[in-house]
C-alpha cells in the first residue's frame, strides 16, 4: 500500500511540475511589463482555486475524568485500616477521603449547573 501511494504522490509531484513549467513558460513569453500581474494572478487563482482540507487527525480516545469522589472511597477504607495501626495516618486518610468525597459533589453540582 505504501509504494502504491508513493507512486501516486510522485505521478502528481511529477505532473504539478510540468504545470508550472507550463505556466512559467507561458508568463514568460507574455511582454515584460505584464509578466509580474501575471504572476500575481496564476498564484491568487492557484490560492482561490485550491481549497486545502484540514489534515485528518486519528480521533482522541476520550479523556477519562478523574472521579474525585470515586478515589475518596479507597481513602476512606485505606483510612479504616490504618487507623487502628498508626491512628494519625487513618486519621489523616481520612481526611483526605473526606475533602476529595466534598470535591467530588461540588463538581457535579457545578457542572450541572453549567448546562
């Protein structure tokens, strides 16, 4: 598939070239005071003429949000079993399972009440 679009790019490299050879050859033997308006417009018929399509780019795998809420919920049970051995860690666990739980509602809120 490969040599085949090389092929195709160089048939139409190849015959772009011949065009413009065309073209100069033409504007060139035109009198010497009209070859610059020439110029100018083979290249603003060429500019008009051409419509260039955005390259297609693969589309992104959706972008997972992160849950805050969600990631609260192991905290908090990781927060459990931590408090009975090092209670400031469970503690402290638990706090953040707390703050990322409150995040987690806040977002949806807001974003509903976005739309």
């Amino acid at each position: 598939m490969t040599n085949e679009t090389t092929t195709i790019d160089d048939e139409r490299g190849n015959q772009i070239e011949g065009l413009a050879r065309d073209l100069a050859r033409t504007i060139s033997a035109a009198p010497a005071g009209e070859r610059e308006r020439l110029r100018d417009m083979a290249v603003h018929v060429l500019r008009d003429e051409v419509e260039i399509a955005p390259a297609v780019s693969p589309t992104p795998a959706p972008s997972g949000t992160v849950n805050p809420f969600g990631i609260g919920i192991p905290l908090m049970l990781a927060g459990a079993v931590l408090l009975v051995m090092f209670p400031p860690v469970g503690l402290l666990l638990f706090a953040a399972a707390a703050l990322m739980m409150l995040w987690g509602v806040a977002t949806v809120f807001l974003a509903h009440r976005e739309h």
